[in-house]
C-alpha cells in the first residue's frame, strides 16, 4: 500500500475518532443514552470507522512498502 494512502487513513481514523468521541459528548446522545443506555448510532460508526480506518493506515505504514 502506498505510504501516502496509509497515511491519509491513519489521519482520517484519527479525526473520525475526534468527531465521534465529540458526538459521544453531544446534547442528543445524553438523550439517547437516558432513553436507551447507548449513544446515538451515529457517534457509535464514526468511532469504529476511525479505529478501523486508523488501524488500515498504521498498519499500511508498519509494512512498508516491498521495492521491486
């Protein structure tokens, strides 16, 4: 994988991670959370689309890239 890819995803893992702990703090998941015990889906898939897309961009920059 393209070192500048990785990096794009690791970047972008990050900031959804931001977003998503920010949305987890949000007046409408304390709503969520008093009527249902969870927050709202959406904070929920921007922290596991950051972990994962994080986790592609480390892993894509711990490889390498093989030169032929």
């Amino acid at each position: 994988m393209n070192k500048i890819v990785s990096l794009a995803l690791l970047i972008g893992g990050g900031i959804l991670i931001v977003f998503g702990i920010n949305a987890t703090n949000a007046f409408s998941s304390d709503v969520s959370r008093f009527f249902n015990g969870t927050p709202t889906d959406k904070s929920i898939w921007m922290l596991i689309g950051g972990i994962v897309f994080a986790g592609i961009g480390l892993t894509g920059l711990l490889r390498g890239s093989k030169a032929t």
